[in-house]
DNA sequence: TTTGCGGCAGGCC
DNA sequence: CGGCCTGCCGCAA
C-alpha cells in the first residue's frame, strides 16, 4: 500500500461538512513533518472527484492551494456548509481530527 | 504579520 | 540506480 493510497484512505474518513489539516493528515499516516509531501500527493491525486482533497486545509486556518484554483476549493467548502472568510476557516470546530 | 528554512514522497534525468 | 527538483505546508524568528 503506497503511502499515497493511505493518505486517500484517511481523507476518506473525513465527513462532508468537516475538513482537515495537512499536518493531520500527515500524521495520521505515520509522517511527522511531511504536511508538504501530503500537499504534493493531493496535487498529483489521480482521482480528483473520488477523493475530498478540497477538505484539506492549512493548519493556521487558511483554505490553502488546489489544483483547480483556490476559489474552486473554497467553493466546494462552502457548498459543504463550511464558512469561509477571505480564504480562512471562521469556526475552528468544523475540522475533523482522527 | 511576514519571511525563510526544514522535511518528505514521487517522478524525472 | 542514485540524485536532483518539485509541491495544495508548518512553524520559528
């Protein structure tokens, strides 16, 4: 199982209406400080639609990039019910821990 | 608040 | 086969 497929996994887990850090993720899957590498794996993510990677954030709150464009991202979130403010998360309780 | 450097999997050379 | 480069970050200064 290549690290990739377990970070889709992970996400997977994540709920409509909640999102979750890069940080997190990344953890999650065993890396301590690989949040870019999470970042570089949802970029490459051979399946866009299949898997949520537009409910990844930063750590800090911030929506962050996307391969479709930041606007589309935070789109989607907010079609999700997820508040967003000038690319930034408002209530911090719609992030999903594992 | 802004800037810079660290750490990591994958893919390309 | 080894090493270099990239990329949707994170955190300390």
């Amino acid at each position: 199982m290549k690290l990739e497929h377990k970070v889709y996994e992970k996400l997977l887990q994540v709920p409509k209406g909640k999102v979750t850090t890069y940080g997190e993720l990344a953890k999650a899957v065993g890396l301590k400080n690989g949040q870019r590498a999470i970042g570089r794996m949802m970029n490459k993510n051979p399946f866009p639609v299949i898997v949520p990677c537009h409910r990844v954030i930063m750590s800090d709150g911030k929506v962050g990039g996307y391969a479709w464009g930041e606007k589309v991202k935070t789109n989607m979130l907010s079609r999700e019910g997820i508040e967003i403010k000038k690319g930034r998360i408002q209530n911090a309780d719609v992030i999903f821990r594992f």
